[in-house]
C-alpha cells in the first residue's frame, strides 16, 4: 500500500500579494508541486483593515497552486509581519543545587523561565529563539548539556505580536479554508530559504521590503540577535515619485518599476522619460534623474534607519555574511548597491534555494519568504514524523 504524500504548504499573505507554495515531502527533501499568487486586498498600513478581503484574496493563491498541483491542501504554515511584530531579548536563569551534569529538561526549564515576560495588554508571545547559555557565570555555551554546573542562564530573543492582529490573520487564514499550523516572522521564513547555516556564522541580515513595511532579521551563528519591523515600504517610495513627478500612484508604481533606480550614479544624465499626466491632459517629459533622485533619497535614508537598528545591538560591524534584501522592493535596481553603500558589507538578492525543481521563473525575491514558509512546513512534518515512529516503538517494546 503506497504511503500517503506529506504535502508542505507556506502562505503569504503580503499587502502587495498573496502567495502560496505546495510541496510533497519525499526521502527528506521538499519537492516543488504549485504555485499561486494574485494581487491582495483588505490591508492598510500593513494591519488588516478588511478581514473577507484578505481571505478572498488567499483563497484565490491557494486555489491557483492547487490547480497547478492538481491537489488539494488543508493546512498551511502562515507568514505574519507589520508593525505589530517586535522583538526583544531577555535572560532567564535556573539553580541546579549541587553540581551535576546537564540534561535537556534543564535546558527546557531555562529557556520557558527566560519566556516569562510581563507583556502588555494586546500582547502575546510569537517565537522564542535560544540565543546562548551561561555555565555557572561562563558565558557563551550555545550547547550546554552534558556540562557539570549548579546554575544556568539563557539568553534568548522574544518575538511579541498583536494578539488581535494574530487572531484575525488566522481568522482569514480559516475562512479561505486552511487551518494553520504555525505562524512565523515572515524575514525568519526568508532567511530559512535563502541563507546556509554556514552563512550566518560570522553575522547575516535579512531586509525583506514589503509594499507597506520593511523588516529585519540579524544573525550571528544560529542566535537570532535581532528581530525589527518599520512602517515603511514600497508604498513609501510610489508615493514620493507620485508628488515629485506630479502623476498617480499607479502610474508612479509603472515608472519605478520600468526606470526607477536606488543609486543615482548608475543612470544616465540626459536620459528623459515619458511622465503621464492626470485626467486628459497630454503626456509630458521628464528626466529620469529627477526620478531617481527622489528614489535615492529614499533608499539611503531607509538603509540609514536599518543601521541605526544593526548598531543597537552591535552589528553594524559584524555582519560578515553580508545582507540579503527579499521583498518586491528588493526588485527595484540599485538596492543592492544602496545597502553596500550604507551598512559597509556585502549585498545580495535574497532567493529561494533547497526546493527540488524549483522554477526559474520563482527566482524573485517576492517568493522567497513562500518559499522559507513552505521549508518550515516540511520541517514540522518530518519532525512529526520523526516523533510518531518513535512513538510507535517505544509501544512495541512496552507492550
């Protein structure tokens, strides 16, 4: 009898848009089988504005990789950001008593102390990630089990949410028919996807720059050190070409999207481009210097923010690995540029990699948090997995 498949499902529900991979776990590896994506509606600022709107508009990309697939789905890991999304570190710290080596149930006592926080209300825990232990004041212990000590700390970084904005994301997650099985920081998701654990050794950033907000996540080794949300996207940058060059939001979006460029320099002085002018009026020309002056302009400042953030917690000099930017923002020329100008190290797209028969066409920095999310789904299952058999032979032998 044919085992049945073990599908993994990642669900973006971005403002710009929703996009949903289905893969197939197979023999320990993630296999690509559909793909969707259609424009959202319902958001505003990057908070859900319109409940039914978000749903209809996941429903749709689900039902558009289920078409490709030629499957159906049931559930799905589900990426959350916005401005709700914090995160912050803290230390928690147990007594052992007499000396004695160091179990995992230790370990797990330290980590849920250094969990309990005081939030505030409208709060909730989202993510806990280990950072490192202390071994009886010797710091640094990323492992500490198997070590003889009488007291352990851990250092860990808390990512908190918005309760309300976290139940009504689930709530539309639900009424597009899905359940959800974890919900994760969308840059955490991206990072999965697009960064080798060999990466992030000697420090990594990722930037992902959604049409409402722009997030980041900082690594050194496997300890998330930062975890930052701003309200400034995409949007941010239309709106001020749309005001520059005296057009509409939608035909500014064009004209970032066709000529637009984050680095001033890398464009021609005495290149005009063709401006469209509101109601019936006739076109007009303008130089494209004027639109990426305003672009620069823009970018440098967001990447100044970005560092400021990097510098609390003492990366700005540290992030060897460099910085990978996803997003649809990440699209627009010169970022990469801009962010190596700025934070002093090397930069590159962030795309998807590790899904087997992964498209070409999907090597866009728009579906690497998808993909990261799809990656985490796949992981849970084969944890699950992993956990049942184990389960199911400790029943044979104790039967």
């Amino acid at each position: 009898m044919a085992a049945k498949p073990v599908f993994a499902v990642g669900l973006d529900a971005g403002a710009a848009g929703s996009r949903c991979v289905i893969g197939v776990v197979e023999d320990s590896c993630l296999r690509l089988l559909g793909f969707g994506e259609v424009p959202s509606e319902g958001w505003v600022k990057g908070r859900i504005a319109d409940q039914n709107a978000v749903a209809a508009s996941l429903l749709g990309a689900v039902r558009e990789a289920e078409r490709v697939a030629q499957t159906s789905v049931e559930s799905a890991v589900v990426g959350i950001g916005g401005p709700t999304v914090r995160g912050a570190s803290n230390r928690g710290a147990i007594e052992i008593g007499r000396p004695r080596e160091l179990e995992q149930r230790d370990v797990n006592r330290a980590v849920e102390r250094a969990g309990l926080v005081l939030l505030q209300e409208d709060r909730m825990v989202l993510q806990l990630f280990p950072q490192d232990f202390v071994v009886d004041d010797h710091p640094g212990h990323r492992d500490p089990r198997r070590m003889i000590a009488s007291r352990l700390e851990a250092n860990v970084h808390l990512l908190t949410a918005s309760s309300q904005e976290h139940h009504t994301l689930i709530g539309a997650v639900n009424l597009a028919h899905l359940g959800v099985e974890e919900t994760v920081f969308e840059p955490i998701a991206a990072c999965y996807a697009a960064a080798l654990p060999e990466e992030r050794r000697e420090g990594l950033a990722l930037i992902d720059f959604g049409a409402h907000t722009t997030q980041l996540a900082a690594y050194y080794g496997e300890a998330l050190l930062l975890a930052w949300s701003l309200p400034v996207g995409g949007d941010f940058f239309t709106r001020d070409v749309a005001r520059g060059l005296h057009t509409t939001f939608e035909d500014a979006q064009l004209l970032k999207a066709e000529y637009g460029c984050a680095v001033l320099g890398l464009t021609g002085d005495n290149i005009y481009i063709e401006v469209p002018s509101p109601g019936d009026r006739e076109p007009r020309e303008a130089p494209r210097r004027t639109l990426n002056q305003i672009l620069e302009a823009r970018a440098e400042e967001l990447f100044r923010l970005i560092r400021r953030e990097l510098a609390r917690v003492g990366m700005d000099q540290a992030l060897m690995g460099g910085v990978l930017l996803t997003g649809g923002e990440a699209r627009l020329n010169g970022m990469c540029d801009m962010a190596e100008r700025v934070l002093n190290c090397q930069a590159r797209k962030g795309l998807a990699v590790g899904i087997e028969e992964w498209p070409e066409d999907l090597s866009d920095p728009a579906w690497t948090t998808a993909a990261g999310l799809a990656m985490y789904s796949a992981r849970l299952k084969l944890r699950h997995e992993l956990e049942r058999r184990a389960t199911g032979l400790l029943g044979r032998i104790f039967r």
